[in-house]
C-alpha cells in the first residue's frame, strides 16, 4: 500500500529515474515531470556507456588546470572554453580551483559510490527483466609514454582507497585483452569488475518498471516554477504546447516533498526554492559507428577503453554498435553539434582501428550537470521538504543508482514541515 506522502521528481534522465524506482520501491506515491516527450533524452541519452569506477577521480587537481590552459587555445583539444566573459562560468571555475584540496577526499568519495552504484544497477537489471546491451569485457586504460604510466599508478592507489582494485598491464598483456587495439602503448590498468551498458536503453526500460510500480511519468510536461508555501510544495506546470492534447494555461499540484533531478536545470530550480547549487553544463560529444557487417564487427574493439591522453572513452553497445565519447566544452548552454570536435574523435578511431570502417556513424552532444567540487548534491535544501540528487556531471551513469538509494532512503525517513 502506497505511503499517503506525495513526492515529485523533476526530471525524467538516470538520475531521476532511478531516484522514482527508489522512492517507490519505499512505498511513497511518486510523479516525474520531464519536459521531453520521453524519459532519457537529455544527457543520457548517448553517453560514453562507461559503468567505471576506474574513471571516478575528480578533475580538481593541479595538473589539469595547466593542461587545460594549454588546450584552451586548441579547437582539436579535449578541453574548450569560450572565453567570453560569464559570471557564471568564471565563478564556477574559481570554485573548481578552490575545490583542488579536497581532491583526495572527493575522489574517494565517488569510487565509493561507483562501487556501490555497480551492484545496485545489476540487481535492478535483474529484478525488473531489463536488457540494456550490458557488456562484462572490464574497462582498459592504456598509457603511450612512462611518465603518463607513472601518473596513473598513483591515481590507482588513491582509488584502492576507496575500494577498487585494478591490474597493472603490459603492453603485451594489453594486446591479449584486446587485439583490434593498434597503438605505440607503453602499459596501461585494467579494471576487471566495470561493465558497459546503453544508458539510454536502461533509462528508458526502468521508466517503464516505475510506471508498473504506480509511478506517474508525465512527459511533455514543462515545469514553470516550484515554490514552498503553507500547503506544502507547489508544482506549477503546462503541456507542451506542441502536443495535440495540450491543455491551455498552467497547472498547479502540491507535494510534500520535491526531489530536483534536472540535471543542468538544476540551478535554476534550486533558485527557485531558496537554495544555490552552482552546476555548470559542460557540453560532451560521443559518435556511435555502425558496424554494418562482420568485417567492421570484428575490427572493433569488445573491451571498453580509456585513452587518458586524448579523453576518450568508448563501449561496445550489442554487436553492431560503437561509440566513442568525451571532451569537455565550457560553451553556456549551447547544444550545437561542431564538427572541429567530431573530427578528431573519427581520425583516433582511424588511428586505432584502421579496420573499422566509420563510413556510417552519428553523432551526437549532451550537457553535463557538473558541480565544482565534481561531487554530486545529494542530500536535503535549506527547506526540509526540498531535496536534491543531481550534478553527476560525466558519471550520471557511473553513480545514479547509488545516490538514488542514499536521496530516497533521507526522503521517505524526513517528515514533511
């Protein structure tokens, strides 16, 4: 029997989602509002399909700061920046600098979730009959100089202090772990208990589960303004205007509680209810090739791969897909698809698979919901009605189903006020 608590979601993406599945797994009667016409087609809809804990450290360390400075000028680089003047963007950036000493603690913290993340996903998986192109192959990072070797042993043992083991590999053994594989690699880390997965199918399936679980997904529904009031917490909303059955004019419903998962919406909602949660969208591509026949199948690789130099990662999503993602581009709110970043994606597969063909491919542009410190807000808003589980940033797929179980289990315990 439903819990007489109404909660409401914003935002229909992984984390949204997974936060519902919880949420009502606990008996509480759930409403997401997703603006899209369906759940998953915002950020996670075509990411790089990484479930990695191997690729949980934070961003906030020297290092990156002077490699970023070096690749601001690039337009190939893994990292652009439109240097036009923002607030936002510059005030951001000075906390993510700020945040550089907490890097040690924030990347244990989220090798943690990742881990815990991982288990929960599976049994979901299980529990709820979804296929989502899963693949168990373990995810490969290879090195071509010493010296960037070198700097990944020490990231290994900070990860080791959050719970992940993962292999030191030699060239050779890399060759084995994955043969399709063609580069000057001087070693690499190999992380046997990470899988791969197409986030936009398991997304997509799970909002199916929630509605079995009397969840209410309403999609093409654009949420106007949230607020707190003396009723409780107030949800005001219309139907895209583009839909045949659009209703003239906004709704208003109230909740008990909110649960904001809206991704690079997040801010402004936050906003709205009192609260600053200071996310930034750093926009990230991904090509997925097609592998039309047995040929370009067997060229491409089966063992998930990380290229620590370019940024690169990919998943090999069912037998004829391929996808490579990455970069991080500070551009505002722009999703536009621009091509001096597609191209350098399409010449490192040429690079590394000369095989494969990449004749037919799409390609695609997300913005990431990233926080400064790249540690996600979970947790309760300055009212007690208010929560939030979102700022996942590049690893929305890597940790949502953990911070879904942390934000539902506060949720369902906190009494409304």
């Amino acid at each position: 029997m439903k819990s007489q608590k109404r909660v409401a979601v914003i935002g229909a993406g992984i984390t949204g989602i997974t936060t519902a599945y919880f949420l009502a797994k606990k008996g509480l009667d759930v409403t997401v509002f997703e603006a899209n016409p369906y759940p998953a087609m915002e950020t996670s809809y075509a990411n790089g399909g990484q479930l990695s804990a191997s690729n949980a450290e934070v961003w906030n360390s020297v290092s990156t700061v002077f490699k970023g400075l070096g690749w601001m000028f690039s337009s190939g680089a893994p990292l652009l920046m439109n240097p036009k003047p923002s607030w936002h963007k510059y005030s951001w950036l000075a906390e993510f600098v700020g945040s550089i000493f907490q890097y040690e603690k924030n990347t244990i913290q989220t090798v943690e979730w990742a881990i815990k993340a991982r288990s929960h996903l599976l049994s979901i998986a299980k529990d709820e009959n979804i296929d989502f192109d899963r693949k168990s192959t373990g995810i490969l990072h290879f090195y071509e100089s010493k010296k960037q070797f070198e700097v990944a042993e020490q990231v290994t043992a900070l990860l080791k202090k959050g719970g992940l083991e993962r292999q030191a590999v030699t060239a050779e053994e890399i060759k084995k772990i994955e043969p399709t594989l063609e580069s000057d690699i001087y070693g690499g880390f190999y992380t046997s208990s990470d899988f791969t997965g197409d986030i936009h199918k398991f997304t997509s399936s799970l909002a199916k589960a929630c509605i079995r679980h009397d969840v209410t997904v309403r999609t093409s529904t654009l949420v106007d303004r949230v607020a707190v009031s003396a009723e409780g917490v107030e949800v005001f909303s219309h139907i895209d205007d583009s839909k045949k059955d659009a209703s003239q004019g906004i709704s208003k419903e109230v909740f008990d509680q909110i649960v904001v998962c809206a991704g690079v919406g997040s801010r402004k909602f936050a906003s709205m209810l009192g609260d600053r949660v200071n996310i930034y969208p750093v926009k990230g591509y991904s090509i997925t090739v097609n592998l039309e026949d047995e040929a370009n199948q067997n060229a491409a690789p089966n063992t998930s791969l990380l290229d620590d130099n370019a940024k690169l990662v990919t998943s090999r999503l069912g037998t004829s897909r391929f996808r490579v993602a990455g970069t991080a581009e500070f551009n505002g709110y722009s999703k536009d698809i621009i091509w001096k970043r597609i191209d350098p994606m399409l010449k490192w597969c040429h690079r590394h698979f000369p095989d494969m063909s990449t004749e037919n491919f799409v390609s695609w542009a997300g913005l990431r919901p990233m926080m400064p410190n790249m540690v996600p807000r979970v947790g309760q808003g300055n009212h007690p009605s208010v929560f939030y589980n979102t700022g996942h940033g590049h690893l929305g797929w890597t940790l949502a189903a953990a911070t879904a179980d942390i934000i539902s289990g506060i949720v369902a315990t906190e009494q409304p006020k």
